[in-house]
C-alpha cells in the first residue's frame, strides 16, 4: 500500500521551532517531487513549499521564507520541513504530498499521494 506518513506535529510556543517528518511507506520517494501544504481552521488549504525528487531546487510561499526550509533524505525516503519563529498565524494542519509529474508545484491536482496531516499548534 502506498502512503506518506507525516510525523512531527505538536504544540508549540510562538517563535520556536519543530521539523515535521514525511516518509514514503510502500514505495520510494527518489522519483518524487514534495510538496508541503497547510490548512488552518475556516480556511482553504494553501502550498507552504515544494522540492524536487533529487533535492536540488526548492521554494517557498512568501509567507514562510526564510523561516521555513524543505529537505529530503531519499536514502531513507524521507522530506522534512524544518519551522523556525514560528507564528500563531503557522498554525494548522501540515500535508505533505507526492507526485512524479509537477509542473505547477503549487496545484494540489499535480500530486498522486497525500499524507494524513499534521496538526501544528502555536500557543504560548
């Protein structure tokens, strides 16, 4: 069965920081291209940030640049989405998603494979 299973989510105090894990079960993610999502309470799921299958290019909605950095380690078929400073408006759940043909990385259709979410909490 193929799935991505994200870990990493929790509750966090505003300006700190957590990595949320998405790790391909059933398949391997090298031919892969990532993409990061969020859905906040009352609103439509939005990209966050995207990396291609070898690692080699990467980017970011303007709202998280600089704060937030995408990575993957294909050997263990595994992305990470490094948060840093987080704020309360970063809360929300957290979808990874995979597909082998993105051309618009930021078009949820252009992806095959979802994760479950993870919920991510900011609160002091």
């Amino acid at each position: 069965q193929f799935q991505l299973v994200e870990s990493g989510g929790g509750l966090v105090q505003p300006g700190g920081s957590l990595r949320l894990s998405c790790r391909a079960s059933g398949f391997t993610l090298d031919y892969y291209t990532v993409g990061w999502f969020r859905q906040a309470p009352g609103k439509e799921r939005e990209w966050v940030s995207w990396i291609s299958s070898r690692g080699g290019s990467t980017n970011y909605a303007d709202s998280v640049k600089g704060r937030f950095t995408v990575s993957r380690d294909n050997a263990k078929s595994t992305v990470y989405l490094q948060i840093n400073s987080l704020k309360p408006e970063d809360a929300a759940v957290y979808y990874c998603a995979g597909g082998v043909k993105v051309i618009i990385w930021n078009r949820e259709a252009e992806y095959n494979y979802w994760g479950q979410g993870s919920q991510v909490t900011v609160s002091s």
